[in-house]
C-alpha cells in the first residue's frame, strides 16, 4: 500500500513539473505570433501600388500619346524645358507638352528636350505607364553625351522660388560641360509678365464672367519669399478692374479662408475655380475639385454657392504659352553679351 502510494505521490509531482514547465511555453507562442503578422506585411509592398491605383478616381490619359523628348539628337543648340512635372498623362501632354512643342515651333533650328525636377512623378510615371521621363540630371548628362555646345534652359516654373533656385544651382555644375549656358526666367517675373498673365487668365475665363460669378484661382503656395506673386497678381487684377477674380493658396497665403471671406463680400452665387499652376494635376484634381470635405469645391457648396471646377492648367492657354516663348528668346538673346 505504501509503495502504490509513493508511487502516486511521484506521479503527482512529475505531472505537477510537467504543468510548471508547460507555463513558460506560453510566453513562446505569445514571442511567436508576430511572425503571423510578420508575414502580411512581407507582401504588402507588392500588393500597393495595386491598391493606389485602384483608389485612383481620375483618369490619367493615355501616356503613349505623350513625347518624353528625351532621344538623342545630334544638334549643337539644345533647349531644355524643365517643369516640376505631373502624373496626369492628359494634362501633361496639354501643358508642359504643348508648352515644349510652342517652342519647337518658335525655334525650329534647335533640339528641344524634357526635364523633370520630380522625381516621385518620373518614377510613378514609369512604373505604372512605362514611359520613361529624364530628370533635370539625366537630361545634362544626355545634353554632353551628345555634344551640345550651347545649352539655353526654360523652366515652367510660375515664380523664382526654392526649385528655380535649386535649378540654377544643379545648372552651375555644368558651367564647364558647355560652351554656352543661358537660362529664361520663370513666368511671372517682370511686371509686364504679371500684366499678360492676368490678362490671359481673365480672357480665357470670360464665358463664366456674368456679374453673379466669383472666378478663383488657386495657387501652390511657398515659403519663400516669392510667395508675394500671388498678392502681387491679385493687385493687377484689382487694378484692371476684374474685381470679382481672387487668387489664393493651398499651402501659403492667401489661404482658403482667405478666398471664402473675400468672395463673401461680394453678392455672387456660383463660383467658378481653375488652378494657378501651369499642370492641372493632383492638387487641382483633389485639393481644388475633390469631394473630400477639405477641398476647395467643398468649402464653397458648404458656404451655399454653385460651384464650377474647371480643370485647364495654365499650360493650356495660348497665351501663357506665347510669353515662355518670349522668356526662352531673351534668355538666346542674352548669349555672348
């Protein structure tokens, strides 16, 4: 009887060592389990871009009916048209496109090539269209690669800020890679430049201007000090007497609030709205005409009025087209003086 019972009493504490040793495997799982979400998150980054491009509420156009320009040519004269660039295939080709091919027309005897300063754009463009866009870099490099001597570059740039800047800069580290380097200023620059634009935008907008319609422009914004043209291009629309345009800002002053507050003063029910950028790309399409509750479209119809997007970037208007032509000339006529 008493070896059944120390033979119970040592059963009983093996089983009790194997229920204290059992304890501490939990802890394993628990240390094991983020492998389980370890896992997802390895396949994610393939399934992303996937995802954005599903999310993706416009339509882009098709990229084929764009021209990179970027092939080689084998001219001495080279004009290179750098622009920030967008992803939008359609407003690309209408814009900086029709912008590169108004000079093309305008110098025939000169190769006109493409530089993007973006590159999230060049790289979004090739990976979801396949079309291979050069950035400001590349584009020098093919320029010496193919012995241009005289190299005149024209940013769409709309003011001199942080990118024209940085332009003029990447540009300096090839003052010895050519004989000549002349670079056209941005679009607003002079006053005559702000007299045009102005001029051009209240033009092309002149159906919409029927007495009860507020006509905004929105603009990028910057902090840089150029920030002002968009100030500035209000007062010179003041003083032209289109008093019922506002310009303002997506991250700058004037702000939205801005805007809302001057058009408020005025007895107007519809507001039509276009973007002050030279591309009618992402902040045009969501910030300016989205549905979400931040967007500028938004705002208005919260305030009560018929709200107009109209989505046409500054490249689209002849004019605007007809003054980069007139920066690229004086920046060929400036060689050699």
């Amino acid at each position: 009887m008493k070896r059944h019972l120390t033979l119970m009493i040592a059963l009983l504490l093996v089983l009790a060592l194997f229920a204290g040793c059992a304890k501490p495997a939990a802890p394993v799982e628990e240390a094991a389990e983020p492998e389980k979400p370890a896992a997802t998150p390895a396949a994610q980054p393939a399934e992303e871009p996937e995802e954005e491009e599903d999310e993706e509420d416009y339509t882009t156009g098709d990229a084929s009916l764009d021209d990179p320009r970027n092939a080689d040519g084998i001219g001495e004269t080279e004009l290179l048209v750098v622009s920030f660039g967008t992803s939008f295939n359609d407003s690309r080709r209408l814009t900086i496109g029709a912008i590169e091919a108004a000079l093309e027309e305008a110098f025939p005897d000169v190769d006109v090539r493409r530089g993007f300063t973006s590159q999230i754009i060049i790289d979004h463009v090739l990976s979801r269209d396949g079309e291979v866009i050069d950035n400001v870099g590349e584009a020098l490099d093919r320029a010496v690669d193919n012995g241009v001597k005289t190299l005149i570059v024209q940013p769409t740039h709309l003011m001199n800020g942080f990118e024209y800047t940085d332009l003029v800069d990447e540009l300096a580290q090839y003052a010895d890679a050519f004989d000549n380097i002349a670079i056209g200023a941005p679009l607003l620059t002079t006053d005559e430049d702000f007299a045009a634009v102005a001029k051009a935008i209240v033009d092309a907008t002149a159906e919409y201007d029927d007495g009860t319609t507020a006509i905004v422009f929105m603009g990028h914004g910057t902090e840089a000090d150029s920030n002002g043209v968009y100030a500035k291009m209000q007062t010179v629309l003041d003083e032209m007497g289109a008093d019922n345009y506002f310009i303002g800002t997506v991250e700058a002053e004037p702000s939205l609030e801005d805007v809302i507050a001057a058009v408020g003063e005025g007895e107007y029910t519809r507001v039509v709205m276009e973007p002050l950028m030279v591309v009618a790309g992402d902040h045009a399409n969501n910030d300016m005409a989205g549905d979400d509750a931040d967007s500028w479209k938004s705002a208005f119809e919260a305030e009560g009025y018929e709200v107009v997007p109209v989505l046409r970037g500054l490249g689209e208007i002849e004019a605007i087209r007809a003054l980069y032509v007139e920066h690229a000339q004086a920046a060929i006529d400036s060689i050699g003086k």
